[in-house]
C-alpha cells in the first residue's frame, strides 16, 4: 500500500511558544498508528496542526498528504481531501440539527468524490445503520450538535459522524477518555468497522486501554514536541509498565 | 443619543434653582478655596450649568425611574450650620474598631479633625479635608478636579453634579503613592446632624492609588436625625496601571434623608476596582458608579445591596465605559424591597469600538416582599465591538412559595422560614466581601434590617 | 410626467442587481399631489369613497399630528437625516377599470408578472398551497383569492378599504381601539392617510382553516406606504396571518408607516408573522425604506393569545416594537424575533409586554445579528401592572456580531408593580466562536456555509415558529442578506 501521510520537521507554535519540535511521521494507507503522550507532549497540537486550525503556526517542515502540500490546504479542503478529527472536545452548535449537520457534510465529501448526493431516505436509511451499530439511539438525529450531550454521547457523536464521512484518514485526540468500558469497546467497533486497506487512523491517547481492542500497527512515544521512540503494539504495554519518564528522560538528554 | 435636557416647567422647581442662585451668589466668598481664580471659575460654571439645567426631571431617560420633585420642593441649605455638640463617644458603632488606621468624620458636610484619626504616617498615604487641601496645596487638587474631566461638562456630569461643583465644600483627598500598599482601609464617616434646618451636604472626594497601589476606602453616609436634609456628593477615583482599590459604601442615611451620590471611577492598564455598595437608609437615594476603563485588562467587580422599606425609593445607576480591549466587569445588584417601597436598577455597559476581548456581564435580581413593592431593572448594553462575551441577566420575584412549603415541611414556623430564604437570596454578596470588619458591618446591618420585618 | 418613465429611469439608473426583488412594474398610477394637508386627507377619503366618520376621523388625527411636528420619536438608536414629509406622495393607486377588479382575470396582467417575480403566484398559490392572498399594492388591494372560500365560514378576509364599506360596524368599534390615533408620531401619521392594508374577522367559535397572507410591495417613486390592518378574532376562535414585504430598490429613502391592530376575545388566539424584506439600501447605506411601523394587539378576552412572529432583513432603517396588551385573565402574548442588520442598515425594535390581566404570560425570543457597519438594537418593555397576580414573564436576547465595526444593543425595561410576578430576562452578546466555525469546516463545510449554519441555528427558535415554507424562505433570506459579510 501507499504513502498516505507524511509529516517532515514539523515545527509549530501556540501563542508563540514551541510546541511541536520536529515531528516525523510517515503513515501508510491501511495502517493504525498510535501517538502516546503525557499531558503538554504536543498531542492535541499536533492533531490540529494536521486538520489547520487556527492559531497554530507551523514555523518549519512540510505535511504531505496524498502527494499534496497539506498545510497550504484550509480546513474545509483538507476536510473534503478525506482528514476528519475527532475532537478531544466536541463543539456545541445550538439550533443546528445533528441530521441537517451531517447531512450537508455529507454530501459536500460525496460531491468531492464524484459520487451522487444522497438524498433525505439514503441518509436516513444509513445514518440509522450506523447509529445502530454504535448502539446509539436515532433521536440523537434530531438533536442538535453536541448540545446537551454527555462526555460519552459527544465521543460517540465523533465516531458517528465518521462513520458517515468515510475519511481516508481519521485523526482521533483522546476519543477514549471520559469513556467506560462498554462504552470504549463500542467506539473501538467503530474506529474498527473502519479499516481498509486503503484508509488509515492515527490515535492519539494518553492511555493505551484503546489499543487492546483497536490493535496498532505501530506506536509513536511524543515528548516534549518530538517523537522519541517507534515500536509495534508492545511498546504501549511498555509504556503503561513503565510510565512516561523513562522515555521523558530519554527526550531530554536527546535536546 | 441622549435626550435633550427638559426643564422642569414646574413653578417650584424654578423658585428652589432661584434660591440655589441666590445662596450661591450671597455665600460664594465663604465657600472653600474662595479666591482662587480656576475654582471661582469653575464653580461659577457649575452654577450656571445648573441654572441651565435644572433639576433633572423624569423625561430624561437617566431618571425615568427616580423622580427628584421631592427633592426639589425644599430648599437645603446647601451652607449648613455645623452640629457641634457630637463627640467621640457618639461615634460609637460607626467606626470599624481596630480595623482602620485612617479615619476622617465629616459632621454636616464639613471635616472634623477633633473626632478624626489621620493615622501613621510613612505607609504612603496621605489623607486631608478637601477644604485643608486647598490652603496647603491647591494646585495638587486643581490637578484632580481637572483632571478628573470637568465636573460641568460632557456626558459624566449632572445637574445635581453641578450644583456640587458649585457649593462643594468638604471632602476626602486620599493620596497612594506608587507600590504602597498601606494594610488597613481609610474610613470616611459623614455624620449627618440636621435637626435645625434641611441641611444640604456637597461632599467631594478624591481618591488617588498610584501605580501598582493598593487601597481600600470605605465611605458611610449616617444619619443622626429622622428630619429631612440632602446629601449630595460626588467621588472622583483614579486607579493608576496596575493599581487595586476596594471601595465599600454604606449609605444608612436619616429617615427623612435624600442621598444623591455619583462615584467617577478612571480605571488604567490591569487595575482592578472592586466597589460594594449597601444601601438601606433615606427616602430617596441614588447611587451611581461611572467607570471608564482607560486602559488594557481592568478588572471591575461592581456589587450591591438595596434594602428598601416603608416608602423608601433607592436606586441604583451604573455606567461601564469599556474604552479598550481586555477588559472585565462583574456586576451584580440585588434588592430587597418590602412595604411600598421601590428598587431601581439602571445599567449599562458600553463597548467601544475596538474595545475587542472584553467580557462583561451584569446581573440584577429583585426580591418583592409585599403587595405594593416595586421594582424597576434596566439592564443595557451597547456593543460596537465583535470580539466580545457580554450578557445580563435581570430577575423580579416574589419568595418561592415551594422552597417556603419545604421548609416549613421540615418544622420550620413560616416566619422563620421567610426569613432564611431572604437571608439566601443576597448572603452571600456579603458573605463574599474579602475585609472581615466590613463583612461583619454589612452582615449586622442586614440581619438588623431582617429583625426589622413585619413577618 | 408619467409616472412609468419616471420610475424606469429610476431604475436604470440604479447599478448592480444584488436586490432580488429591485425592479419597477411599469403601469400608470393614480397619484394625488405631493405633499401633506387637509386637502390630501379629504382627496384619499374621497377617492375611497368613505363615509363621513371616518374622514372626521382621520382629519382629527391629521390635526393631531400637525400639533406634534418636530415630535418625531429620538429616543431610538437610529439616525436619519430630518423627513420632509412635505415632499412625498400619500396617495397613488394603478389606474385600472373604475370599480376595480372582480376576479384575477380582470386584474392587470403585469401586475401579476410582478407578483410572480415576487413568488407570489395567485393562482399557483391559490390551488396548490392553500395560502389566501391579500395583494397591497402601493396603497390599494387588487387581488383577493380564496374569499368566497372563507365567506362559508363567516371569515371576513378582504381590503380595509372594502371592509369601511362591507363592514363598517366592524370597521367603527375596532379601527383605533388598539392603536389610539394619537399614539405616537407615524401611527398618527398614518391615521390621517392610510391608504389600504387588510382587514379580517373571524366569527366566534371559527378556527380559520388556513393560513392567511398579505404581501406588501411599495412600487412608485416618492410615495410612502400608509397600510392599515386590523384582525379581530371574535371568541373561540383562531387566524395565522402572514405578511411578507418588497420594495423596488431606489436611491431614496422612502417612508413606510403602517398601523396593525390585533384584538382577541375570550379563548382567541392570533398568530401573526412577518418577513420583512424591503429594499435596504445599498452598499454604502444609499437608499432603501425607512419602516416605522406601530403594531400593537389587545388579548381583550380571558385565555386569549397573541403571538408575533417576526423576521426582519431588509429596510435602511426599522423601528417597530410589535407589542401585546395581556388585559385578559390567563392571556398569553409572544414575541419571537430575527433582526438581520448589514451594511449600513440600523433596527431598533423590540416589543411591549403589558401586563394587566391575571396569570398573564408572555415569552420574549429576540435575536440581532449584526455585521457591516449594521447597529441593531433590541428594545423591549415588561411591565406588570397591580393587578396583574401571578403575571409571568421570560425574556432571552441574543446578539450575534459579525466584524468589528457593527453594533449591538440591548436596552430592556422591567417594570414590576406586583410582587406575585416572575420576570426573567436574560441576554448575550458574542460573536460566531471560532470553535463552531473550525468544527464546521473539519467537516468540509466552507467558510461562508459555516456562518450560515451557525447563524440559522442560533435562530432556531425564531423560525420554527414559522409555517415550514417560510422558515426556508427566511432562511434563504438570511443567507442573501449576510452575503460577504464574512471573509
């Protein structure tokens, strides 16, 4: 499989401060990468970096995503190139219904991919399919987006609303935390449901009870705005014997 | 845009502005700092401008709610004889015991250094009369009076603003050099003792915290007598970049008493003001607080008590001026309003163009305790800025008959009960003032005003 | 000098086509001299054939507002430069047949190309959307559909000038019960020279079985609009009514002063929307309506409701506080309210919650967006009278702020006079959040759609009040009137 993502000397800034100092990362289509962290690494910053959002400037490297500069794309075209994030935080807006929301999305990404647009019954009739597979009831449709959600309604929102979109590469920040355990092993179904051959996932967690049930390809340590060590699916286990310091060490020394 | 000022067309009105001209022209040799050229101007131009004016009258939007024709039937003498026979020992409760190292009493408008306590010197303050400032020091005062924007002009000023301006004659100036930050608060105590004649008090206080200062001032307006008289002052209060001033006010003023208090407040770069006003005495009173925040990052919390009974209208009026970016006010005022008595509440927070990143909320809830209280709320604001977090929120209500079902479900007499649940509608604004004998004097006059209902 | 090649010239001199509805229906008009004397009152009154009351009528109110000159209302936030009210026409009317049309057929057929152009087809609308239409053209109705329809039912739903003749009873007990002649500056005004507008009764006991609608178009140069409605719902009984607004885009200011008077009896209820779309000027703030309008009802019986319902995107300038007078016990008066203001436009409205009647309710929803150089300002009164035991009240204000050189306001008045009453109002004021407008785009949607969505969101509440086909239609409205105001 191809190249889908690959991130060079990422460098970037938040209010001025580095954060980011050196990413490297290349993902190839059909893989799960994990990037692991402690709080302040640079997790949630470089998850934004890659979906453009505001305030966060790139002060040197390049982001290659199927071949194209990703960082000179806006949001909204890298949306429609196939990135979705699943936000740590999920945004409220009031008034707008989930069903109309997602609707439009919808169609926009199916637009972009030269398929037809589907129409009220299509999106309804798969909406409910996947909402049923997420165990999530179908009055959730109605509701406006994220407004009155709890912590585990709004991940599932995420999921939900990837599972419609069909990203080829989905950016999940954190989606496990605030997450029970029936709760998790439902979102791990999904992000799972979602593997293909020629889609990719990066995770970004703290933890790594997620990836028992999403198994990685590979697991990236950030620290201190770098990736200081590349493993398989043991390293997290590692990770969680261990803690972060051993590697938080490493990083120091290594700057 | 604001209304053109309408001129009470009513008779007595005109012939108590008469008496005011007339007063002014006989006495104005005797009046504080006679003969000083820019004073005798300047008070010559407030005389005029009230002349002008006139007793502001309902029509006017900034007193829709506060009608002053009372006010204007009498004639006080705005010169009031001096009440000499209080002592020290009639001080009694008044003063904060132990708290304040500063303490100036004011009888009848004028200062009385004999019941006064200026304090240690060296911490960086300095506390005079008005009227002693200016025969030391005239043009230091000058300076303030000028500086904090002619008194007679423009939009900060009032009728009633004027007439101070013309007749004023005593008053606090409190000075804090840069980075003091004296322990103990100053305490301005006017005592009113007007049982001859309606005796009219034109206060003015300066209060200065320089850069990085720290201050905390506490005024309190007392009424000795129940017969009718007029206080009528005005406080100019400048906190330099990044100085903080805490600012309480008690007004329990005689019952027969009109109280009319504006407080211009010139807030700079990261300075906080915090201000509690409690209000519970007089007939009629105003309170109103004029902040302009001249600088980036002012903090502002405004807060507030009216407690009114028996025919007592208080009202409250601030005007928030957010001038430049970064700036935050907390704003909240409750009443309290029982018999037919009336709480007014007029605010408005103004966001200037470019004024961006400024949060702002105000809130003002209102408790009516009988069938002929009243309550009036105007919250306003005006945004030109888009970047911005504003809000207000205003309640009118009565004691929620629920929580007084529940209450006297678990064995309370409903007496008692009512009594709680107006307690826990504005405990905690006292509860929340930082300066333990201040909390202590606000919370003993509140449970006082409480033993005081009807049941 | 004809008034089609004056009004053409009008128009081809005006650049640009933003405004949808910007053209000129090129027919003859009927126009009384420019100008504003008893003489102009005494002209309309004839033309409409009416009796003598009320010309005695509207001379006393004519009266009354010569006494009032220089009294126009500057207690809003709008400015405008002074109206010389001298120099417009009061009076045009289309030339047609003397006794007006009968039936569609007869009406001018370019009359209903401009409908079409509006969305408004009479006849499309008449067989296949149920909708009654009431066309005020300039001052006069020309076309009424559906009546013979609603006549079954004892529903009267025709012209006001029609109405003075049908109905003059009627016309008499009501006309100026809500809205007192001597109100305020334009309801004066437009006492003395009302031109038409609607008038309906719907009997006891009749539920109106289906919407009612009026569309109001101003069309020839230099007249003001003068419309007058009246709803009566008798009691039992319940009306929808629908107004929607247009007006050619001109480059000056033109006047639009109407009067609405709603009254319900006992268990009534009157739902009235409006979409207010006139011509709001261009660009740089030349041109468009400056629309004072007093609209006012009376929940005269007990359990009586009245609801507004009200969006308003066009006009250089409105000023309206459609208001509710709750005299009934139990009654109900809403106010829900979108008001758009871009470019140089400027609205100060609000509405007025009076309560009286016992157990009195009323729900105030109002949300300003503000972009351009717009101001816009919320301006309400609550007030609870004595009497009014157990009087309820919940206000919310939003503004939403598009740019930096916008304005938006809130002024509201509480005035509580019995302690048995609950009043809760509440207001913000922000911008879009940067978050929403980033999560919308992380789902592909652009800039521009974003802001559309959020802001159609943040109205929500607003346009679900609206019958489905004019919530899409204010939506769309939405969207044309904010157009380039992000970027």
């Amino acid at each position: 499989m191809g190249q889908l993502l690959e991130i060079k000397n990422l460098h970037a800034r938040v209010e001025g401060k580095a954060i980011l100092d050196g990413i490297e990362l290349t993902i190839d289509a059909g893989e799960v990468h994990a990037v692991m962290g402690p709080n302040g690494s640079g997790k949630s910053t470089l998850a934004y970096v890659l979906s453009g959002r505001e305030g966060y400037e790139v002060t040197e490297g390049e982001v290659i995503f199927e071949g194209k500069d990703l960082l000179a794309m806006a949001p909204e075209e890298r949306a429609r190139a196939g990135i979705f994030l699943a936000f740590q935080y999920p945004i409220e807006i009031p008034g707008v219904s989930t069903s109309v929301f997602l609707k439009s999305a919808v169609n926009i990404l199916r637009r972009e991919r030269g398929e037809s647009e589907l129409d009220a019954m299509d999106f309804l009739k798969r909406a409910k399919e996947k909402l049923a597979a997420l165990r999530m009831d179908q009055k959730f449709l109605s509701r406006p987006v994220n407004v009155g959600f709890s912590g585990g309604e709004k991940k599932r929102s995420e999921i939900f609303q990837m599972a419609m979109l069909e990203p080829k590469l989905a950016i999940l920040d954190e989606t496990d935390s605030g997450l029970d355990i029936d709760a998790l092993k439902i979102v791990a179904e999904g992000i799972n449901a979602l593997r293909s051959p020629e889609k990719a996932t990066l995770m970004i967690t703290h933890y790594q009870r997620l990836l028992d049930y999403v198994v990685p390809d590979k697991v990236h340590v950030l620290a201190h705005g770098r990736i200081v060590k590349t493993g398989g699916k043991e390293l997290a286990l590692e990770l969680e014997e261990k803690g972060y310091a051993a590697f938080d060490a490493a990083s120091k020394d290594a700057a | 845009m604001t209304v053109p000022a309408h001129r009470d067309a009513s008779g007595v009105h005109e012939a108590t502005c008469k008496a005011y001209l007339d007063r002014f022209a006989a006495k104005r040799a005797e009046l504080p700092g006679a003969g000083l050229p820019w004073l005798d101007a300047w008070r010559e131009r407030a005389i005029e401008r009230f002349a002008e004016h006139g007793f502001p009258s309902p029509r006017l939007e900034e007193w829709k709610f506060t009608n002053l024709s009372k006010l204007a039937e009498t004639v006080f003498e705005p010169i009031p004889s001096a009440a000499n026979g209080i002592s020290r020992e009639d001080l009694g409760g008044y003063r904060l015991e132990g708290a304040s190292d500063h303490l100036l009493v004011f009888v009848n408008g004028r200062l009385r250094p004999d019941l006064s306590d200026t304090g240690a010197p060296g911490e960086g303050v300095t506390v005079t009369g008005l009227s002693r400032a200016l025969e030391d020091d005239a043009e230091a005062v000058e300076e303030s009076l000028i500086g904090a924007g002619d008194p007679s002009a423009g939009e900060r000023a009032s009728a009633l603003g004027q007439l101070n301006a013309a007749f004023m004659g005593d008053g606090a100036v409190i000075r804090v050099a840069a980075n003091a930050q004296p322990e103990r608060p100053v305490h301005l105590l006017f005592l009113a003792h007007a049982d001859k004649e309606p005796a009219g008090m034109h206060p003015r206080n300066l209060i200065h915290a320089g850069e990085g200062a720290k201050l905390t001032v506490i005024e309190s307006y007392v009424g000795l007598s129940d017969g009718p008289y007029w206080t009528n002052a005005v406080t100019h209060v400048t906190a330099e970049k990044g100085a903080a001033i805490q600012h309480f006010k008690f007004q329990a003023e005689g019952a027969g008493a009109f109280h009319i208090a504006a407080t211009d407040v010139d807030l700079h770069e990261n300075a906080a003001y915090t201000s509690f006003v409690m209000s519970l005495g007089g007939i009629l009173a105003r309170n109103e607080i004029r902040a302009r925040y001249n600088g980036e990052g002012v903090h502002c919390a405004l807060k507030g008590v009216s407690l009114a009974r028996g025919r007592q209208h208080l009202d409250t009026t601030t005007r928030v001026d957010h001038l430049m970016p970064s700036g935050v006010t907390d704003e909240t005022y409750k009443g309290i309003v029982d018999d037919r008595a009336r709480s007014v509440f007029r605010g408005k927070i103004r966001v200037a163009p470019g004024a961006q990143k400024t949060n702002a909320y105000q809130l003002n809830q209102n408790l009516l305790l009988s069938d002929r209280a009243q309550a009036d709320s105007k919250p306003e604001l005006e945004i030109f800025a888009d970047d911005v977090k504003c809000g207000h929120g205003s309640t009118v209500g009565d004691i929620d008959a629920e929580a007084l079902f529940y209450l006297r479900a678990r064995g309370l007499e409903e007496r008692e009960a009512r009594t709680l649940l107006i307690e826990a509608f504005l405990g905690q604004l006292i509860d929340d003032i930082e300066i333990g004998p201040v909390r202590a004097m606000a919370r003993e006059a509140f449970t006082g005003w409480l033993a005081g209902l009807d049941g | 000098m004809a008034v089609s090649s004056e009004t053409l010239e009008t128009v081809r001199s005006v650049t640009g086509g933003e405004y949808k509805y910007g053209f000129v229906t090129d027919i003859e008009s009927d126009f009384a001299p420019r100008g504003l004397n008893e003489d102009i009152v005494r002209f309309i009154s004839a033309k409409k054939e009416e009796p003598d009351w009320l010309l005695q009528w509207r001379l006393k109110a004519y009266r009354f507002w010569t006494g009032l000159e220089h009294e126009e209302p500057k207690w809003s936030k709008v400015q405008h430069p002074p109206i010389d009210f001298q120099d417009a026409y009061y009076y045009a009317a289309p030339k047609e047949a003397k006794d007006g049309p009968k039936s569609l057929d007869e009406v001018d057929p370019e009359l209903l190309r401009t409908y079409e152009k509006l969305g408004i087809p009479l006849r499309e609308q008449e067989v296949l959307a149920g909708v009654a239409v009431d066309a005020v053209f300039d001052s006069i109705s020309v076309a009424t559909t559906y009546k013979e329809k609603l006549a079954e039912l004892g529903i009267v739903f025709c012209p006001f000038s029609e109405a003075v003749k049908e109905h003059p009873d009627l016309v008499q007990k009501y006309l100026g019960s809500v809205v007192p002649y001597s109100d305020n500056f334009y309801a004066t005004l437009n006492s003395a020279v009302f031109s038409d507008g609607s008038f309906v009764y719907i009997p006891p006991g009749v539920r109106c079985p289906m919407e009612l609608s009026t569309y109001f178009r101003i069309n020839a140069a230099n007249t003001g609009q003068f419309e007058r409605t009246l709803i009566i719902a008798d009691r039992d009984s319940y009306v929808s009514y629908l107004e929607g607004c247009t007006a050619p885009m001109r480059d000056e200011n033109q006047l639009h002063a109407a009067v609405v008077e709603l009254v319900t009896h006992d268990n009534a209820e009157i739902k009235y929307a409006t979409i207010q779309n006139w011509y709001p000027g261009d660009k740089d703030g030349k041109g468009g309506i400056y629309n004072f309008v007093t609209k006012r009802g009376a929940c005269r019986g007990r359990n009586s409701k009245i609801s507004w319902t009200q969006v308003e995107t066009g006009s250089a300038i409105t000023w309206k506080y459609p208001s509710v007078i709750l005299q009934g016990d139990n009654s109900i008066g809403e106010f829900y309210s979108v008001a758009v203001t871009n470019n140089y436009q400027q609205a100060d409205t609000g509405t007025k919650m009076i309560h009286i009647g016992k157990n009195t309710r009323s729900t105030i929803i109002s949300k300003g967006i503000s972009a351009g150089h717009g101001q816009n300002t919320y301006r309400g009164l609550v007030r609870v009278m004595p009497k009014a035991k157990g009087a309820r009240n919940y206000t919310q204000c939003d503004s939403l702020l598009i740019g930096d050189s916008c304005g938006g306001h809130t002024v509201p008045y509480i005035e509580v006079r019995n302690p048995t009453a609950r009043v809760e109002h509440e207001a913000s004021a922000s911008k879009i959040s940067d978050d929403q407008l980033f999560y919308c785009r992380q789902r592909g949607l652009d800039l521009e759609d974003a802001v559309s969505v959020i802001v159609n969101g943040f109205c929500k509440e607003v346009f679900q009040k609206l019958p489905m086909e004019f919530a899409v239609e204010a939506q769309k409205l939405l969207d044309v009137s904010l157009e380039g105001s992000v970027g």
